[in-house]
C-alpha cells in the first residue's frame, strides 16, 4: 500500500494524518482517492500551495508515472502569512 502522509492544517480537514492506499496508480489517481472535496487536487492536477514529496524526493523531479506500494507520499501545505 502506498502511503499518503498530511502535514500541518491538512490533518484536521481530513481528520487523520495518514492513509493507504493501494499502489499501481499514478499519484494524482492516488491522490483523487482520498481527496473526494478537491483540496489537493483538481481537474486532474494538483493545486498551488503543496509540497509534495515521493520517498523524500518533490515529485516534479521525477520521472515516476506509477506510485509502488512501498512508496510514502507527503504532502506539506505552504503557507504564507503577511
């Protein structure tokens, strides 16, 4: 299973700071699974504002299409304050 792991304010939205889901999917499929009111991800691509990182790595730099089920994916809010 893949695992979906939500930092800061992301955990009380979703109410729980972590998911499985199951692997063999691209990662805005595994995303779309557990973000059914499109906070992260809309029309098939994901908002501004998040940091995502595959296994430690931000995924825009790699050249993963399909999610493992040993991979974690964590997802960081950025936010800005002024």
């Amino acid at each position: 299973m893949v695992k979906v792991v939500l930092r800061g304010p992301l955990v009380s939205v979703f109410n729980s700071n972590e998911f499985l889901v199951k692997g063999g999917s691209s990662l805005i499929s595994t995303l779309s699974k557990i973000d059914k009111r499109e906070i992260i991800v809309s029309d098939g691509r994901i908002k501004p504002g998040y940091l995502i990182l595959i296994n430690g790595t931000d995924f825009r730099l790699l050249k993963k299409d399909v999610l493992e089920d040993s991979d974690t994916v964590d997802i960081i809010p950025i936010n800005h304050g002024g």
